[in-house]
C-alpha cells in the first residue's frame, strides 16, 4: 500500500495515556550547579485566573514595540499564542540578532537559548526568561570545568593543536565561549553538516559537545565517516575512559551527552509504529540515537519537521518522534493527514514545560511596572567569546 492509500483518520492524534513522569509545572528550587539560574521573584497568579489570558494581551498591547516575545517550538500553546515568531534554535537565535529596536526580548524557551540571544542583541537590550529555571538536561551534561579537562587531555595527548571544538547549541555560553575561544563554532540541529564540514576544513579532528548523538549522526550520516572514526568522551572517567592512542586515532571525539527526552526512542518505537500503520513515513530530530535515526526516513530541525508536515500530501501517514508539544500542534494543523507520536507514553521537555501561561503573564506585567525580572546576563567576557563561535555559525553559507 503507497502512503497516498492509507487510511486516514482526521485529527488521528490522540494523548498518549499518562505515565509517571514528574513535569516541573510551577515549582521553585535551587540548583547552583546547573547551567540554567533559578527561583522567580514575586507571586506567580494562579493557574486557575480566568483571566490570564486578557492580562497577557493587554501587557503585551502596553508594551507594544518595546517587547518581542521568541517562541520555540516545543513551548505549550497557552504560551506560544503569545509569540511574535516561533521557531527552532537556529531562526531563533537570528531573530533575536535581527530585532536591535526592541528593548525587551522575551525568550520562551530554555535558558541557552536566551543567553545566546542576549550574547546577540546589544548592551541597551534586556533579554529575559519567564522562568529563570527552564533549564536543559543535555546543556547541563558539560561543565565549563569538565570540558576544559577534557580539552588538557587532548593536549596532553598531543592533539589539541590540531582539534576544532564544535558545541551545539544546547550548551551554556561557557562552553560555547571555550569554543569561541579555540578556534571553534556553535552549531544548530539544521546546520550540523555545514558545521562540521567547516571544522574539517581548518582541523583534522572535531571535539563534538555535549549531544554524542547529534555529533556521530553528523558525522557518520552526513560526512561519511564511520562509527570507528568516533569516540566518546566520558567526562566521568580518568581521561574520559580513553587512551591517548583512542585520541590519536579517532577524527571525532564525542561528548558523552544526551537529550533525555529525544532518547526516549528506540528502534522498536520505529518497527512498532511501521507494523501498526504500514507505508507510514518516520520523521525524527537528529538528538535521536544513531539506531533511531538509520531506521527513520527523515531526520531534521523543529522547523524542518514543520516543513515536512507542510508538504505533505494529504492521506500521508506520519510517526514523529520529538517533543509532545510539537508533535500534538503538526497534528491538529494537518487533520487531512495522520499524524502519531513515535512512543506511546508522554514525552514533553519538562524544562521547557516550565514557562507556562502564568509566569509569562508574570513577566510581562513586570516589564509594564518596569520591573526587570529573571534577565539573562552572559559575563561580557564570556560573551565575547561565544559571541565569536555564534557568528561563525551565523556567517556558514
Ligand atoms: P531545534 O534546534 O531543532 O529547535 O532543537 C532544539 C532542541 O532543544 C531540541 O531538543
Ligand atoms: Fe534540552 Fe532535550 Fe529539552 Fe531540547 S528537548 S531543551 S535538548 S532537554
């Protein structure tokens, strides 16, 4: 049966039943150690306020010109409503580079995302995150301290000189400073290639941060190369649980980090879903393991799975395997086409769960007293640097 002839079951999405995974709905807490800050200033209003909704648009009509809100495609609908762009981090990091006049930008997304966006705009622009503790696991993963280890062991094994380091862009601005500062480049899920082509093009090996997935299925996938020429780093052992011959040898030398929510999926999801729905087309985001990705038929961006669903024909059958929040706004877009998550359990990002109706409601009336809260302020030095590696990224052609 082609694609064309399969069933279609308008609006087939459907909510995966619940598991018990905790989401991190309007908690506080503290954690120091990790790359995003925390705590919000002030009373949150209440969920349950009818009105929170109206008190949205009317701070944002107060504000007007002054504040343009960037949302990413895994935010909740309560809240990307509200955005004046979406997109995935790539379009949103030149979004925010391209609005000089706005003197607020509010970021709904996680926190490296509005560091790079601070490190974009200029010192008169005030970057904030509704919720100060919408972190990223998988940015959390490298330390500035880790990696800077890391990087003595390369030297160490005498192959520094000759490494280009390239972090993703879900990394703090530390680790893409470091990058800066080495000769390195950020990258986004929907440059990857081009990123690593460049780093070929002034190295012989690449230091690849912190998503081992999104960097061996780049290389392997994309460039060629093979599973031998890469190796992983493990920031937890002695040398990263290398020797300097496995350093020496390897032309990629990977991060060992993860998305926890993108390695929810395994090749059985894609077997699974193919003998459930045949001829139907796997679409997944490159943070997916390598096994994921090979089994898949399409793998790309936020935007470039959008774009997908866009171009489909109607009757199409399509298992996408990334964020809920996503996945659950392809498919109530396309109800001429049938749309299933690629797992069956729940699989929102919990951090970027966190910037909800409520603490955006917060944040913008706070902006209308003239009440700066939860601002995103990268070190001038730090930034300088990332600021570096992100316009490397920017200016690939
Ligand atoms: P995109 O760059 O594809 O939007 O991905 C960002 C992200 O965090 C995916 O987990
Ligand atoms: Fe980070 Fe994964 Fe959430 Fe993306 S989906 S922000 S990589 S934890």
């Amino acid at each position: 049966m082609t694609i064309a002839e399969s069933p279609v079951t308008p609006t087939a999405f459907s909510e995966p039943s619940s598991t018990p995974l905790a989401l991190l709905l309007l908690g506080r807490g503290s954690d120091p150690e990790s790359e995003r800050g925390v705590d919000c200033p002030g009373e949150l209003p209440p969920a349950s306020d009818p009105d929170l909704v109206a008190r949205a648009l009317a701070a944002k009509a107060t504000l007007g010109s002054r504040v343009f809100v960037l949302g990413h495609h895994y935010q909740r609908d309560e809240v990307i409503q509200f955005a004046d762009v979406t997109g995935d981090s790539f379009k949103l990091a030149r979004e925010a580079a391209a609005r000089p006049e706005a003197e607020f930008i509010v970021f709904c997304g996680v926190h490296f995302m509005a560091e790079s966006a601070d490190i974009l705009t200029s010192d008169s622009q005030t970057v904030v995150l509704p919720d100060l503790a919408a972190g990223c696991s998988m940015a959390d993963m490298a330390s500035d301290q880790q990696v800077r280890e890391a990087w003595a062991a390369l030297e160490a094994a005498g192959v520094a000189a000759d490494t280009i380091p390239v972090t993703y862009m879900n990394s703090s601005a530390a680790i893409k400073g470091f990058t800066g500062e080495h000769g390195g480049l950020v990258c986004t899920s929907s440059n990857a290639e081009r990123a690593l082509r460049w780093a070929f093009e002034q190295g012989t090996k690449v230091f690849f941060l912190p998503d081992e997935h999104l960097g061996r299925n780049t290389a392997v996938r994309e460039l060629g190369l093979t599973l031998e020429d890469c190796v992983l780093y493990n920031p937890w052992k002695p040398n990263g649980g290398l020797t300097v011959e496995q350093l020496r040898n390897a032309k990629v030398i990977l991060w060992r980090g993860h998305c926890s929510v993108h390695g929810r999926f395994s090749p059985e999801n894609v077997d699974d879903v193919r003998a459930r729905i045949p001829g139907i087309n796997v679409l997944v985001h490159p943070e997916c393991t390598y096994e994921v990705v090979e089994k898949a038929d399409y793998v790309g961006s936020t935007e470039y799975i959008i774009r997908m669903l866009d171009q489909a024909p109607a009757g199409s059958a399509w298992a996408i395997g990334t964020e809920l929040n996503l996945v659950r706004r392809v498919a109530a877009a396309h109800p001429d086409k049938r749309v299933v998550f690629l797992e069956k359990t729940v699989c929102y990002c919990s951090t970027m769960n966190r910037i909800d109706l409520p603490h955006l409601v917060h944040q913008l009336e706070a902006l209308v007293r003239g009440d700066v809260i939860n601002q995103i302020h990268v070190d001038p030095i730090v930034a300088a640097h990332a600021r570096t590696a992100l316009e490397r990224m920017l200016a690939l052609p």
